[in-house]
C-alpha cells in the first residue's frame, strides 16, 4: 500500500490509494502506456499482485503490451482496505469514478467481465464523456431469473451459494472455481480458489454475492451510446451465452464476438484471441466520414474516376470532387492513394455511418437466441 500518498512499487506497478465515499481506501495500479487507457473493471474479486500472476499476469501483461492498463480493488478486498466495504451498485461506481479521476485520464476504454459488467455499463450511461470503448465480457444485465429474463440464475442456487460462503469459504471458493473455470486444469482451479480466499474474506465474499444479484442495469441498456463490444464464450458455465444476445439486442450498435470453450474468466481458455479482440477494439478511431463519402471512396478503391463515379450515384463529377475534398481533410491528405491508405489502415469495410459520423455496425445474433448451453447457472 502507499504511505502518505507515495506509491510503494510491486511487481504489479506502482500501487496508489484513493478513498471511496465510505471513507474505505481502494487501491489501483497503472501499467504500460497508450490511449485510451484501459480499465479493468473488477468481476468476482480482484488482488493486484496475485493477478499479476499465473493465468491472470499471463492475461493483464498481454494487455498492457498494448496500451495503459489500470486495474483496481475494491474495498473490501485486495491491497484495499478490507475492514469495510460497499458492494451496492453506487458504491462500486462510487470506486470506479474515483479511479478513472485519479488516473488522469479524460477518456478510458473500460473492461468488464462477468459481475462486473453492471458496473461498467452503469458508469457508461452516466459518463458517456468519459468512456470511450466498453468491452463487456461473458456478462450479463442482470444475474437472476425472472419472469421477463429467464436467462438468469435460478435465486434459489444464490441463495445456497451464499450460505456455503458464509460456511464454509474455502469449499465455497473449489465450488465457484469449477463453475468459472470449465474446461482449465485441476491444479489451475485449486490456484484460483486460494487465491480468491486471500482476496477477500468469506464476509465481503458472500456480502458481493448477495448485493450483485440485486442489481440490474436493464433499463440502462438502451440509452447507451458508447461504441460497445459483447465478447462471450459459448459454453460458459457461469453466465450463458444467452445474455450475450439480450446485451446486443438492448445495446444500439453493439458489435457480438462469440468464442469456443466454458471458462467464464478472460485468462483462461483461449485467452490470446480475448487480448487480440480487446484491444483492436478500444484501438479502433471511428472515422469522422459521412455515408456518401465513404461511399465515394469505396467507388476510388474500385479504380473509378470522378465521372463515372458520379454518373453511378447519381451525382456530378463537380459533386464528388467535393467530397474527395472533405474526406481528404478530414484525413488530414493530399491524395486519393493516402486517403486509400488511411481507410484501409482504420479497416473501412467494418465502418457505415450517418449523416454525421461513422459509427460501427453492429453485429447481428445468430438464429436460435432461446438456445444456450443448460449447465450454465445463467442461461
């Protein structure tokens, strides 16, 4: 932890406090450099130094190869203060903000998985200004089922996963392991269940089970305009991959990646593929070019001149020459072959728009949405 304000150095980067409105300090480290920065947004429970190794350090290492990755503990566990904590949604975005501000940064990309999604998807709707990715990872809105969304875990199977906690942690944490590491070696899920008893207490444990499967950011989804990505497993024995289509359905313009396996933690199973998606994604700069420019420059990529591709839009030659002047500004170039350059670079063929601006199109859920993997506790 730091002292008076000066970060102590670990393994895992220089490791800073910052306190929460409950008065609790959260802890929070920043490692490599780029932009936007990256946020990981904590999902079960989080420990800065243990998830700089093993599997986890494999996965945040990766990451922050590529741009500046912080990662932070809530209250409650980690190298935070674990005397008190507050688990409420408010109170885990109360945290967030106060990390994102004491970065620095004005904008950040923000990933979040499993838990921890509701969070970040609440702090997008609020700060729309601040973010500028959301990379959502086998997550879901809402953790139980209900009437209206019976992707959700049955709350009975909380409720008993909440008193085994309170029980008996240890046995509790194997419990969960097998549940979020499908498909990942034994020894690996004895190392994840260790870990997670020295993360946090078996209190604050089954205090987040409890609080998180109260929350639900349903109503917040289709207010959303953050460029946002749905990464999910198809075989997650956690959080199933039907709440990955109710994500993209409900988010507008929202792009869905699914991948092969059941681990429902990003650094297992085909972790390389979730670091490659991740980062081409808070990497990507939407470009500022309208429907009709990109248009016209996809009729320049074809070998067109300006006549003919006028006469194929219906349009003068005078007209296109307009438009090649503009994308040329926008683009800051001075040519067609630049201009070429610059859209092939920015992958165009993944980019329409409006009027106004490009945005990403979004990706279209495979038939058969009722159908998701049944060992999944949310469907």
């Amino acid at each position: 932890m730091s002292v008076g304000g000066s970060p102590v150095q670990f393994i895992a980067g220089a490791v800073r406090n910052v306190a929460s409105r409950s008065g609790m300090d959260a802890a929070w480290a920043s490692t490599g450099y780029g932009t936007p920065a990256l946020v990981m947004v904590p999902g079960w429970f989080s420990h800065l130094v243990h998830d700089w190794q093993d599997d986890p350090g494999w996965f945040h290492r990766r990451l922050a190869e590529r741009c500046r990755l912080i990662r932070y503990d809530r209250p409650g566990n980690g190298l935070a203060d674990r005397d008190g904590f507050d688990f409420s949604l408010d109170g885990q975005l109360d945290v967030l903000d106060r990390v994102v501000l004491a970065s620095g940064e004005r904008r950040v990309a923000l990933f979040a998985y499993g838990t921890g999604a509701p969070a970040a998807i609440a702090y997008a709707h609020a700060h729309p200004d601040r973010v500028a990715h959301l990379v959502l990872f086998d997550a879901a809105p809402k953790l139980l089922a209900a009437p209206d969304y019976p992707e959700g875990a049955a709350p009975l199977l909380f409720e008993a996963l909440e008193q085994l906690i309170r029980a008996d942690w240890g046995v509790a944490a194997l419990t969960l392991s097998h549940l979020f590491g499908q498909g990942t070696t034994a020894d690996s899920l004895d190392r994840l269940a260790t870990y997670w008893c020295s993360a946090a207490s078996a209190r604050a444990a089954a205090a987040y089970l409890h609080e998180a499967a109260t929350i639900d950011v349903r109503p917040l989804l289709h207010t959303l305009a953050t460029p946002t990505l749905v990464l999910h497993r198809r075989d997650d024995g956690f959080i199933g991959v039907n709440n990955a289509y109710r994500l993209v359905e409900a988010i507008k313009g929202s792009e869905l990646r699914l991948l092969d396996g059941g681990a429902h933690l990003p650094w297992h199973g085909n972790r390389a593929a979730v670091v490659r998606l991740v980062t081409d994604f808070v990497g990507r700069t939407p470009l500022p070019l309208t429907v009709r420019e990109l248009e016209i420059m996809r009729a320049v990529a074809a070998g067109l001149s300006n006549r003919e591709i006028g006469h194929q839009l219906s349009i003068t030659a005078h007209t296109v020459a307009r438009h090649l002047s503009n994308v040329f500004l926008k683009l800051n170039v001075s040519s067609r072959v630049a201009a070429l350059a610059e859209l092939r670079a920015a992958d165009v063929e993944s980019w329409s728009g409006d009027d106004e601006d490009a945005v990403p199109r979004a990706a279209t859920p495979r038939s058969g949405v009722g159908a998701g993997p049944a060992r999944s506790i949310c469907r």
